[in-house]
C-alpha cells in the first residue's frame, strides 16, 4: 500500500466491497442450482450487469490513487 501511494481510505472501499457482495452468495446459488433456462439467462444478465460496472474500474481506481508518473510503473508490477 504505501509502495503504491494508496490512501488507507481507497482500501477501505474493497472492504466494502466484498462485505457488500457477501450476503447475495448464498441466494445467487440457491437460484444457481434451480435448472431451466429462463434462471441461467437471468443469471447471465446480471453477471453482465456486474461486468460492465466493474470494466475498467479496478485500473481507475489504482490511477485515482496514484501519481501520475508512477502510474504506468505500478501497473507493470
């Protein structure tokens, strides 16, 4: 963290992300396990859904937090 110059808050933000999603595992695999194409199609959507937002937002993250000289460096580490 402190090689990357994150702000202790930025990591704070991937706690909250994972605390938020785990609540949903448990009745996303109970619609999982239920066969028929309509649930694995809904599946898909909202794993889409997921996708899109998170596209791109890791590497956003990380340039928000970071000089912009230091920027190109870290993500090559």
């Amino acid at each position: 963290m402190r090689e990357a110059g994150l702000d202790p808050l930025l990591v704070l933000v991937g706690t909250v992300l994972e605390l938020s999603a785990f609540p949903f595992e448990v009745p996303i695999g109970v619609i999982a396990d239920v066969p028929g194409f309509l649930f694995v199609a809904l599946g898909q959507v909202i794993l889409g859904l997921g996708l899109t937002f998170r596209s791109g937002a890791l590497e956003a993250w990380l340039a928000d937090g970071i000089d912009e000289e230091r920027v190109a460096g870290t993500y090559l580490r």
